[in-house]
C-alpha cells in the first residue's frame, strides 16, 4: 500500500470519527452541526480540519444515519 493510500485510509477514520461523535453529541442534529461547523471554517474556526473535512463528515453522517 502507498504512503497516499495509508494516508486516505487514517483520515478516513478521522471522518468517522467526528462524524460518530457529532452524532452522539447531537443526535437528529448531527448534520446540522456539521454544516455550522463548515461554515464556522470560513470564519476562522475549527481551523484543525481542512476545508472539505465537514463535507466529507456530512457525508458520513448521511450514510451512517441510512444504516440505522
């Protein structure tokens, strides 16, 4: 495996795992708060995640919301 794919699979399961606890902190509000939190990025907060990282969480709550 490439260091590319070892790094697309670890950030992977950083998604899931903000996207798990935002559902467990904020349950039916998960996605929500993941939409405030991409648009607190433009503002200049939550600045420890690039851009696409609340996208790629919604994404991710979405799916994990449909398996329930």
């Amino acid at each position: 495996m490439s260091n590319w794919h070892r790094r697309r699979a670890a950030y992977r399961v950083i998604v899931e795992a903000d996207a798990k606890a935002l559902i467990e902190r904020f349950g039916d509000q998960a996605y929500s708060e993941a939409r405030k939190r991409q648009h607190y990025l433009l503002d200049g907060d939550y600045v420890n995640r690039p851009e696409y990282h609340w996208e790629r969480v919604k994404v991710a709550i979405r799916r994990i919301e449909r398996q329930r």
